[in-house]
C-alpha cells in the first residue's frame, strides 16, 4: 500500500468506525465492568479500533476491567484462525539456504488466549471461500478471574469479509503491509516489499547465489507464496495478464492513479515473437546468434539477460510512474510498478504471474538448463476445430470430414469495438482474465473475406473440452498462410503471420472454449490467377503433444486435433463475376494423376449450366497426358466445363512433385435467396489431399 493509499484507508477507518462501538463492555455480577477492543494494525502503524475485519488482516483484541483487578483470562475465539503465517523465502538469510523457506503458519496457543491481548488472523470456513466473501459474523468470548474471587464473562460478534469495493483494502494491500519492521515509519513497507527491494539490491545478476535465487525462479516462488497466502485465507489464485490486452479494471486490480502512468498501450506490449513457442522472423537483438523463438535460448542465463532487462522491465515501468528513487522505502513515488517496491501495485502479481508462464515454458523445452523449475503442469490437449462434426465429436482425431472448413478463425477487416464477453468474471464481477487474450468477439459466420494490401483483423476459437481436460496455463495458435490450393505442404507451401503473438490464452479452464485474437495482418497482393489465402493454424503449449506434420495438410489436419485449416472464399449469391481461383498442386513425391471431386447442392444448379470450370494451360496438358476423363461436367465449346450433376469428378490430371496449375470457378447468375458450399476436393493414390470451398452467403 502506497502512503497515499494508507492515508485514504485511514480516513475511511476513523469515519466508518466514530459511530461504531470496538469497545464491547459487560457489567459483572460482584460489580466492575469488563471490556473487549477490537483493533487492527495491518495497514497502520498503530492498531485502529474496529468491528470488521478483512481475512488476512492483523486483528488484536484486548481486556480491560474498571472496579477491579484481573487475576487470569481466558478467551474463547471463532474458528478458524491462526496466530501467524511466515511467508518468509530466506532471500535475506546469510548463508542462503540451499532452497527457499516454507509457507508455514502457527495456530493460536492455549497460552495465547490466557494473555490480557491476542493477535490473530481470522481465515475462512470452507463454505467462506471466493466468491462466498461475505460479511461473516465471528464471536468472542472473554472470562476473566478476579482477584479476590469470582469471574466476569464479556462476548463480542464482530465481521469478516474480503472487501469487494475498496481499492485500499484488497489482498495485495494487507499481504505486502503485514510483518513491518518496528523500525519503519510507512505503514505499507512489510515484510514482503521489504524482501523484494533486498532481492534487486543485493542479488539481481549475482550467478554466485544458488540458482532459486535467480530472477526467474526467484520471482515464480515470490508469487506462487502470495497464491499460498490467498488460498489460506480463501482468495483465488492469481490469474496471470499478458501485456498484449488492457489493464483490467476493477477494485482488485485499481491502484492510485498518481503511480499509474496514463494511458497504457496495449499494442506497445506485446511479447516479442523471439520468446515465444510459435517463435517468428525477427531476431532478439540483445543477444549474438539466432534467438528467433523461445527454443532458441540454449541456456537460462541467455533467456534471463535477454528477457529481465528488456521486455519485463518495460511492461513494469509502461504502467508505472518513473519518479524517485527506484529502492526508496517510502515517499510519494513507492509502490510504482517503475520501482523496487513494485508489490505493491496489484498488476505487479498478474504481470509476474505471466512471466511464470514463460519461464514454464523454457524449462519445458529445457529442462537440463533449470535447476529450480516452476512445478510443471499436467498433460492437456488444447484444439481447434475442423468442421460442424468435430466440434460435435469433442476433437476426436482422426477427425471426419472437410478438413478445410475451420469454424474456429476468422477474418475482419477493422477490430472488434467492444469486448462484452470477456470472461470468466471473478466473485467481484471483475474480468479475471481480461488481461489474457481472452475474449468474445463473434464467430466464423462474421468471417469478412480479407482485403490486400489493408489491416485486417483475424480471430479465432481455441478449445479445452476433451475429456477429463486439466487448465491449460498457457497456448500459443500459430498463424500461417498460403495461395488458396487443394495441396498444401507445410511449411514449405506456407508465411507465417508475425503477430500470431497476439493468438494466445492464459488459464483456459477444463471444459470451456475461449476466443482469441485479434492478429492484425496485412495480406500481401495476390498474383494473378489466385484470389484468396487460405489460413493453417497450430496450437502449441508445452502441456500438449506437438502435432505430427509432414503427410500434407488434410492428412496432417485430419490426425492432430491441435491442427486447423481454413480455405474458404465467401461469394455472394448473384454474383457473376468476378471468377475464384486456386492452385492444383501435386504435393507427393512421384509423379501421378491427381482428381478433382465437386459437389454443389441441389439448388445450385437451377438454372442448369450456372457454374462454369476453368483449367489453365498447365492442368489442360495434365488431363491430356493423364488421358483424364470427366463425368458430371461437359464443354461448352468456349474453353469452360459446365457441371451437369451436383456430383461431378476430373480424374487423370499426371502432374510431376511439386507442378501446379490453376482452375477458376464462375459462378452465375444464381438467385439472390440462394446459399450453400461449393466443395472441391483433391485426390491422389495417398488419398484426399485437401481442397477449397466456395461459400454463397451474403458478403460482410
């Protein structure tokens, strides 16, 4: 808690409590009175009297009797409560301890509730955990001896509750205050701050300590410690945020607006592609060599002087103010997120808590290199789906179907405005995880066909239905894209999108489905004889099995569920022009005779001779050296193929590895009622080997 803070908390407290009674006095049989004061000292450096309490706050309660003298006391205090907690690492220890200190807590002794004054902390049932957060009524007892003879007996109901309302009186406020020095003046430097200015005085880039002690490990056991605190006193954990969205906002994550710089940038905080899983084209330029995806930081120490210096640093001081002194204990600037005594801002805990993330991720991918790994997380099976009947079958591989029919990405053409959906919302009705790429922004059906040359906006779908599904902490959905084509190899054939960073989830909970995005791209121009790219996806997270590629992409598609293709152009009914293009390819490694298998609903093909094939010169001399054959189309004598049937077929299309050619589709005039998918198949000895729909239904 800043100074500023605790001088508003302070305000609220003498207010709130001038008209309440903390004193609760009982007169005594044989005369005298006793009584009982409440007061707490979490965020103060003197206790306040007080009726209501926060869980995890410091309350002290004390006897005092008038008309006589107290021999014992004996007090009798709701349950559950502890005395103390030691949320102590060792950080300051000397020698350092070969590991960091245990979470520990002390219950309340028989000899503390025999003490004229007991210290506690009242923690919750099991029922009295988020989002149950109160208030709670918890009762006190005091029987006292007198000297002299006979007793006195005084009972007291007070409060408890986690405070939904009050930015001063969060967890972070009482968890960083607690377990001051005596010595300190600000009553928001305890403990916990106190420990993280140590670490960066006196530890920061010193390899000389045990390796817990480095930045990455260090701050993973710094925060899974608060997560520890919270669960003791029936918080949630902390939900990771990644840089790349909004601050969230909220009491819970609010902080003074003097030490928040203003206003913060979402795009200026993306994660550089460099450490990522799915990696991209630019290279880490504060390190020799290739550093161009997370895998390619051979050791810790190059990912962590990389990492701490450059893009940790500034997230912390793009939302934090940059005054004073960056060790200071106190003043106007300390709590800034720019300072040592970052803790204190509620974002510092979210932010570290995404960088756990990335740490998980490289000692997955190297884990010789991490001798003080986070705990790792349990295997997952994070997808995309293919087609309506994947998404029925809850991602089963292989999966059945058109594989090229991806409902799960999207494209727009300007960026979704809002963000109604955002979800899961905490006990607060806060937006826990608006701070992952977590989001609601449509679905396929607001697929815009994308404009070259211009931003467009792709989003996407990202699944954790499958059975008996764990969280997945962290995914990444690569994006690339291709000349639409019914045979694709990756990656040969493919372009990576680089700002698929922006195609990520944090703490994608079991049984839900999240959208993601937006990746702005810019289409390149199209040459000529293409008019669309179609889109492949891969879902990467070190708690899944790495898809198995290489066997061309409806097969690759077809058998990894982490896997998804889209190759779909969208025509609007009564166009007549202008044609659809794509590329034939032989994707195999002999030559061989490729077919091409069309199927139109039955309503397209009234008025007969609507929808007109095009084989360019390359795939004419296909057919004819494959001495190829049709059934279901005819010529019309102009150079085209008409389909006659809704099931039409061209085999025999003898194409060298790797040789292409072009077909274009002409559709028109088709009634404006009309909708439906034109779908075009691929085939060689192997099997399907992809293909492309046409999609009528009304532009967007």
């Amino acid at each position: 808690m800043t100074p500023s803070r605790f001088f508003l908390s302070a305000a609220i407290v003498l207010s709130s409590f001038a008209a309440a009674v903390p004193a609760m006095a009982a007169a005594c049989a044989s005369g005298g009175s006793l009584t009982i004061t409440a007061s707490a000292d979490s965020l103060s450096l003197s206790p306040v009297a007080a009726t209501k309490f926060n869980f995890g706050e410091h309350v002290i309660l004390t006897a005092a009797a008038s008309g006589f003298s107290i021999a014992s006391f004996s007090w009798t205090i709701d349950a559950p409560n502890i005395k103390d907690y030691n949320e102590d690492l060792g950080t300051e220890v000397s020698p350092s301890p070969a590991a960091a200190k245990p979470w520990t807590t002390t219950p309340l002794a028989a000899s503390d509730l025999t003490a004229a004054s007991v210290g506690f902390y009242w923690a919750p049932t099991a029922a009295q955990f988020e989002p149950n957060n109160g208030p709670f009524s918890r009762n006190v007892s005091l029987t006292v001896a007198k000297n002299g003879g006979g007793n006195c007996t005084v009972t007291a109901t007070y409060t408890v509750e986690r405070n939904e309302t009050d930015i001063t009186r969060q967890a972070e406020d009482f968890y960083t205050s607690n377990h001051r020095s005596a010595a300190t003046t600000n009553p928001g430097f305890g403990h916990v701050v106190d420990e993280h200015i140590f670490w960066h005085a006196n530890i920061d880039g010193d390899l000389s300590f045990p390796q817990w002690m480095h930045f990455l490990a260090w701050h993973g056991e710094f925060v899974r410690r608060f997560d520890l605190w919270r669960t003791e006193f029936g918080y949630n954990k902390v939900a990771p945020w990644y840089p790349g969205r909004p601050l969230p906002s909220g009491p819970q994550f609010d902080a003074d607006a003097g030490l928040r710089l203003s206003p913060y940038v979402p795009d200026n905080n993306r994660v550089p592609t460099y450490y990522t899983l799915t990696g991209g084209t630019a290279n880490d330029p504060g390190l020799a060599g290739t550093h161009k995806k997370l895998a390619d930081y051979a050791s810790l120490d190059d990912f962590t002087n990389s990492f701490e210096g450059s893009y940790h640093g500034q997230v912390h001081c793009n939302i934090g103010t940059h005054g004073g002194s960056f060790f200071e204990t106190s003043g106007p600037n300390f709590g800034s997120m720019c300072l040592a005594s970052s803790p204190k801002d509620t974002m510092f805990w979210r932010w570290h808590g995404f960088i756990d993330l990335m740490y998980r991720n490289y000692c997955a991918l190297h884990a010789a290199a991490c001798a003080s790994p986070s705990p790792a997380d349990p295997s997952a099976d994070p997808w995309m789906a293919d087609n309506p009947t994947d998404v029925a079958d809850n991602g089963t591989v292989p999966s059945p179907g058109t594989h090229w029919i991806s409902p799960d990405v999207w494209n727009r053409r300007s960026p979704v405005s809002t963000d109604p959906c955002v979800g899961p919302v905490d006990s607060y009705g806060d937006h826990v995880t608006s701070g992952g790429v977590v989001r609601n922004c449509g679905t396929s059906a607001d697929h815009e066909n994308p404009v070259t040359g211009v931003t467009n906006y792709l989003y996407g779908t990202l699944r954790n239905t499958r059975p008996e599904a764990p969280r997945v902490v962290y995914a990444e959905v690569g994006v690339y894209y291709a000349l639409a084509s019914s045979g694709l190899h990756y990656p040969s054939d493919f372009t990576m999108i680089p700002e698929t960073r922006q195609f990520l989830a944090v703490f994608l909970e079991p049984t839900t489905t999240t959208s993601i995005g937006p990746i702005p791209w810019t289409p390149p121009a199209l040459p000529p004889a293409n008019d669309h790219y179609c889109l492949y996806l891969r879902v990467l997270s070190v708690q899944a099995t790495p898809p198995v590629e290489g066997m061309g992409i409806d097969t690759d598609v077809a058998k990894n569920n982490n896997l998804a293709w889209r190759n779909i152009k969208v025509v609007a009914p009564g166009d007549t022009s202008p044609p659809s293009f794509f590329i034939v390819r032989n994707i195999g490694k002999e030559a061989e005779p490729l077919g091409l298998h069309f199927e139109v609903p039955e309503q397209l093909m009234n008025p007969a001779g609507t929808i007109r094939i095009k084989l360019d010169a390359a795939l004419s001399r296909a057919l004819e050296a494959g001495k190829g054959t049709m059934t279901g189309l005819k010529s019309d004598g102009k150079g085209n193929l008409v389909l006659t049937s809704p099931k039409g077929e061209i085999t025999g299309l003898q194409l060298a590895p790797r040789a292409e050619g072009h077909v274009a589709v002409q559709l028109g005039p088709i009634k404006t009622a009309t909708a439906g998918d034109i779908t075009i198949t691929q085939t060689s000895r192997a099997g399907v080997d992809g293909g492309v729909t046409i999609r009528l239904a009304k532009k967007r």
